[in-house]
C-alpha cells in the first residue's frame, strides 16, 4: 500500500447519509430549520442580555457565554455541512479539515467548562446569597471565562500539532460532514497510539473531570436546599437550578450516546453512527435558548416584551 503525507496532496471526503443521496434536498432542508432555529435562539438571548442592564447579573452572563459558545459551533460545522448536503461538494482540505477541527473542541470544551462554571454559580447563590455579587463580580466573571478559552486553546492546539506527524492512505474518508479529532487519527496509516492517548487525556481532564465537579456541585446544592426550614424556599432554590440542569443534560447525555457507540456499537448500522454525531453537535445549541426561554421568566418576559414593542 502507499502512503502519503495528505497535508501536502490530497483532501478528506466528507460523509453525509449513505444511500439516501437522493434525499439531500429534504435533508438539507431539516439542517436549514435547525440551524435557524439554533442561530436566531442564541442570538436573541446574547441580545436580549446585552440590552437590559437588570441581566448583567453572574447568572446570565454565563448564559451569554452559552449562547456565544453554541453559535460558535454552529458556524464551525455550517460551512462544510451546507457544501455537502447543498451543492454534494465533499472535498475538504487538510488545513480546512484541521482548522474546523480545532473549533468545533474548543467551542465543545468552553462549553462543558461554562456548564461547571453556571454550577458553581448557583451553588454560590443558595449557599452564600449575601456575598454572593462580591464572590462573583464582573471581573471575576471576565477572568473565569478567558481561563475557560486558554484551557480549551491549551489542550486542543497539540491535537493539531500531533496530526500533521501522521501519514495517511488514498481512503481519506471521514464519517461525518465535518471534521473530528478521533474521525481523522482513525484514517491514518502510521502509528496514531500517542494522538488516541492525547485525546483520551484530555477527555478525562476536561469533559470528565468537568462532570464530576458538576455533580460535586449539585450535591453541595441538595444538602444545602435541605437544609432550608420552609418548603416554598426549597422549590425556589431548586427551580433556580432547573435549566441549568436541562443544559447539563443536553450536553452530556448525547456526548454519552456517542461515546458508547463508537466504543460498543461495532455491529450498529452506520446511519446511527451518524445520526448520533449530529445530535451532539446539533441538539444543544438547538434546544439550549428553548429551555432557558421556556424556564427562565426574566429572559421570556423581555423577549415578549420587545416583540409586543
């Protein structure tokens, strides 16, 4: 068999729904609904928390950096889903390849971190309420956030580096339409053991270690809340908690599905495969400004407020 460098002369082809090429145009017209909704969601909550000075609260601004984290997803896997399901242009070169990859983990890593950090911000809230402004100031916020953005750049900018070491075969094909870490290693014809142990580091330092705390967390939050006298307090305390939670939820229960797929599901039909990577990317940003619109009355009544303006 020959190798060859592929950075230098040939592309990844992109996969879309084997054997259902005919049906690209209705395809197509799913992702469109969906990312509308997942765009115009997102914006309209950075939007609305930008306009109203009573929203620059610890709470919300987190929420903000939610939003701004799904967009940046969104705009990460648009391109070459679009070109793909669109036009059936399926070549991507190796620098798009590496550059969308890159993206697509650190918006996926700022993600799981804001989630830790919306949890410790409600966990600061029914613990300490009165020095709960003076914990979580602004600058304190502004601080936690581009520690978020210098871990996942940290972590994820190696991956890159380690790819470009390994030489690849003439069947260059992903198993999506969009570019993934484990996706690429797994085309490789040299020795990827170093790139498959990277990334499992920095799974279990980010992601795992981030769910851990997050249910760390939430554990603090129930002995707390129990601790309260009154009923009705508890149910305020815990509802402040609900969305968080659905977001939590949203993130890793797909992420989970996926995992477990792609380790134990050898014997699955491929268009699972598939569909679950578009569920993971997809269904947060999706269904993230649903639930906090939904279960958040501050962010619900200004959205109704300026549509009635």
């Amino acid at each position: 068999m020959v190798h060859f460098n592929i950075s230098t002369y040939g592309p990844f082809l992109l996969t879309g729904f084997p054997g259902l090429e005919d049906s690209y145009p209705v395809i197509s017209m799913l992702f469109c609904f969906l990312y509308a909704i997942a765009l115009l969601g997102n914006s309209i909550i950075l939007g609305v928390i930008r306009l109203e000075p009573s929203l620059h609260t610890p709470m919300y601004l987190f929420l903000a950096a939610l939003a701004a984290s799904d967009l940046g997803i969104c705009a990460t896997t648009l391109p070459t889903l679009f070109k793909l399901f669109w036009f059936n242009i399926r070549e991507v070169d190796f620098d798009g390849c590496l550059a969308q990859m890159f993206f697509i983990h650190v918006f996926s890593l700022m993600e799981s971190g804001i989630l830790l950090s919306m949890a410790f911000d409600r966990y600061v809230a029914i613990s300490n309420p009165l020095r709960y402004t003076t914990i979580l100031t602004n600058e304190t916020i502004a601080k936690m956030l581009m520690g978020l953005l210098i871990r996942a750049v940290v972590v994820i900018f190696p991956a890159t580096s380690l790819i470009k070491r390994l030489r690849f075969c003439e069947a260059n094909v992903l198993s999506h339409s969009y570019c993934l870490h484990p996706d690429i290693i797994k085309l490789s014809c040299s020795d990827h053991r170093l790139n498959s142990i990277y990334g499992l580091i920095v799974v279990v330092l980010t992601f795992v270690l981030d769910s851990v705390l997050i249910l760390l967390s939430y554990g603090k939050i129930l002995t707390t809340v129990l601790d309260i006298a009154s009923q009705v307090e508890q149910f305020k305390a815990l509802n402040t908690c609900v969305s968080h939670i659905c977001a939590v939820l949203l993130v890793y229960v797909p992420m989970l599905g996926v995992s477990i797929i792609h380790r134990f599901g050898k014997h699955v039909p491929a268009v699972v495969h598939i569909t679950m990577g578009y569920v993971y990317l997809l269904v947060p940003p999706v269904l993230n400004p649903v639930v906090y619109c939904v279960k958040t009355r501050e962010i619900r009544t200004r959205i109704l407020g300026k549509l009635l303006k």
